[in-house]
C-alpha cells in the first residue's frame, strides 16, 4: 500500500501536468491559480487509496482523482463568492484577484473540466462513474444551499446542522473512496461500507473543525481563532449552546448574535465563556467521537486484510491529529 505522502507527491505532480493555458486567458488562468494554492489533497489523495486497497493499479484511478480535486476547488471558488471572502490559503480568492464575474465562469468551467478528466478513466464501467460523481456532486450543492438557508434561521437544529454538513462536505470524502473502489471493481458491500467510512469521517473532521475555531491555536490551525463567532456562522457549538443554556445565558447569546459588535474580539471571548459554561466542547467532543467509531466500524467491515486497510485507518487519525 502506498503512503499518503506518496500519492499525495503523485496528485500534485499530476495536477501541475494540466493543461489550463489556452484562450481567453481571463478564463483559464484562474483555474491554473486555485489549483496552485495547494492543500491537503485529501479527495484525490483518497481515490488512488481506495483503488489500491482493493488492489487496482493506481495510475488506473489517477483521473477521478484529478476530477475530485478540480470539482472540490470549483466549489471552493464559488464559495469564496457567497461567503464574500477575501483569502483562501493565504492568497486572494479568485474573485478579489479578477472580479465576480471572472469567479462564476471560471468556476463553471472547472465543473465541466472535471466531468471531462472523470471520463478519461480507463474502465468498463464509466457510467457507474459518472452516477457515482454526479451524486456527490448535486449533494454538495443541496448542503451549501442548506447552508446559505441556514442564516437566516435561528431555530436550526443539531439533526439538520449534521444534515447539512454531511451533504457540504462528507459526502464528497466517501465518494472519493467510493470511484476509487469502483475502478478497482470492489463488490457492492465493500463499496457501501467504504463509502460510510469516508462520510462519517468527513462528518467527524468538519466538527473538529468548529471545535477548533472556537478553542484551537491560532498558529496551529492557521486561521484567526473564533472567525465563525465573529460572522455569527450557525455551528455545532452555537447550536448546542442554545440548546445547553438556561433562559438568562440564552438571551444573553442571544444579543451578542444579534446586535452589531464594536469590538469583535470582545463579542468572541463573551460567546466563549458561555461555550465554557455550558460545557459545549465537550458536547462536540463525544459527537464527533462517535462519528470517528462509525467510520471505523465500517472500515473494519471492509473484505480486505486488515494490514492493508491500516493506512485509512492512520491517515484518518493523523489527519484528526494535524487538525488539532
């Protein structure tokens, strides 16, 4: 089984090998950008895993792999849009270095490019492919609508805040799994159960991930600590809080959401003692524990030999670990 620093050497080699310099440049060279501002690479990453654990060559999945990650910055780029950010991994985002406009084409096209790299696989089966990607991908686009809805509701619960971070952004981390599984030609029970320990994964590292904008290290995390407080951003800690607090330290959150902060670091670290006095990390904590023992139990289904499936296994904690 190949490490993950060795195919994530081999995504990255295979993604500077695209082709995006062709006219009009305005169009082409903002995807040349967005896939050079780098990351985890974790979808692709987990492709050409799944096609090695069930024993595929890997170069024979190294297309959906690209396809994954040209279709997952897509999305980043039309999500910079709607969220009006400025900065994605330390550099403009597409539509502050050209302009909106520039943004929604580019994106677009990095959509179709993505579905024409997807049938460039080599299989026999590429219509099981393509059904497999196109579901994700519509799925993407319901949770981020879900999202988008969201903000406008103060009534969300924590069932359809899991529901919609399972649509945002777990489900593309099993169906990553799944089109690796697929070319290796896995059966349908491996398939299902491949595809579970990659949702529930997904679904664990985006609680890690507002557990950590509220109580990580700055440094570490590589991003200001309590940004989703500051944007009043509807998160598992927010939402349980709620749910936690007796009438007073309710009403108290509740202006703190809802008037206008004169001093964000002020409103942050008030919204964070009421998280400490409801104890809701610890909340976020066991949730995102048992999401992390269903992804394993799933992987532990899987009709391979255990040696080889440790490499998921690993990759999923060493993962959880670096976000910490």
């Amino acid at each position: 089984m190949k490490s993950y620093k060795e195919l994530y050497s081999l995504v990255e080699q295979k993604i500077q090998q695209l082709n995006f310099d062709k006219h009009p440049k305005e169009l082409f060279e903002p995807i040349s950008y967005m896939l050079s501002l780098g990351g985890k690479r974790l979808r692709p990453v987990l492709v050409l895993m799944a096609a090695d654990l069930f024993g595929e060559d890997i170069e024979n999945a190294v297309s959906a792999a690209l396809a994954v990650e040209v279709f997952h910055n897509f999305t980043l780029v039309h999500d910079d849009i709607m969220d009006r950010s400025d900065i994605r991994r330390g550099k403009p985002t597409v539509h502050k270095k050209w302009d909106q406009t520039v943004a929604i084409l580019a994106g677009d096209l990095m959509m179709i490019k993505a579905t024409d790299i997807l049938c460039e696989t080599k299989t026999s089966d590429l219509k099981n492919l393509i059904s497999i990607f196109n579901k994700a991908a519509a799925e993407v686009c319901e949770g981020q609508q879900i999202d988008m809805n969201y903000e406008k509701r103060n009534d969300v619960s924590v069932g359809e805040y899991l529901e919609m971070i399972t649509l945002k952004t777990a489900v593309l981390l099993g169906c990553s799994l799944n089109l690796g599984a697929a070319i290796a030609k896995a059966n349908a029970s491996d398939m299902k159960n491949i595809y579970e320990f990659g949702k529930n994964i997904g679904v664990a590292f985006q609680i890690q991930d507002d557990i950590l904008d509220s109580f990580g290290e700055g440094e570490k995390v590589g991003k200001k600590i309590g940004g989703d407080i500051a944007t009043n951003k509807k998160t598992l800690l927010l939402i349980r809080a709620f749910e936690l607090a007796d009438a007073s330290t309710k009403n108290d959150l509740q202006k703190l959401i809802e008037e206008d902060a004169k001093n964000v670091d002020e409103k942050i670290n008030a919204v964070l003692k009421i998280y400490e006095k409801v104890n809701v990390r610890k909340e976020a904590e066991l949730l995102k524990e048992k999401y992390l023992a269903t992804a394993f139990s799933h992987l532990d289904k899987i009709s391979v030999d255990d040696s080889r499936k440790e490499i998921l296994r690993n990759t999923a904690n060493e993962l959880m670990q670096r976000m910490s």
